[in-house]
C-alpha cells in the first residue's frame, strides 16, 4: 500500500521569485486575452448565424475565463497555487 503524499501545488516563495511568476503571468495574460476575445467573437458570429452558441466554444470560453481567475487569485497573494503552465490545467480542489 503506497501512503506517499501527492507532491504540494502551493508554492512558498521570497518576494523576488514570486515577482518573477507574476511577471511571467502578466505576459501570458496579455495572449490569454486575446484567446478569450477570439473566442467571444466566434460564440457571437455563430449565435448571430445560426441562432445557438457552440458547445467547444462554451468549453474554451470556461477553461479561459478560470485559468484568469485564479491568475488574478495569485497575483493578488489569495493563493499561493500557481497558475498553469506552473500547474496542471483546469479547475483545482482547494
């Protein structure tokens, strides 16, 4: 029976390195951002054409609009999990 714990998604950092993430998240928000409003505009074009939204774009438009959150959660020290690329994509159970 293996009892090992899972490895610690939650970081303890000194200020520097931390500024360094949250730099490296700023960049990656900026083409986040971009990805979202792609995704705005296709859910918009296909609700103005065919009257329903896609179901992919629902999945992406989700999957975006969390990674953001808990980016924000980060940067603003009310977490100490790292955003993805630094932590696997997706919700998380904290």
């Amino acid at each position: 029976m293996n009892t090992s714990t899972p490895p610690d998604p939650h970081i303890e950092t000194n200020a520097f390195l931390r500024l360094i993430f949250m730099v490296l998240c700023f960049a990656l928000f900026g083409v986040v951002r971009l990805l979202l409003w792609a995704v705005v505009a296709f859910q918009f074009l296909a609700h103005l054409f065919t009257g329903r939204v896609t179901e992919r774009g629902q999945r992406w438009g989700h999957a975006l609009s969390t990674w953001i959150y808990q980016m924000m959660l980060f940067m603003a020290y009310n977490t100490e999990r790292m955003p993805f690329p630094f932590t696997s994509f997706g919700p998380h159970d904290d």
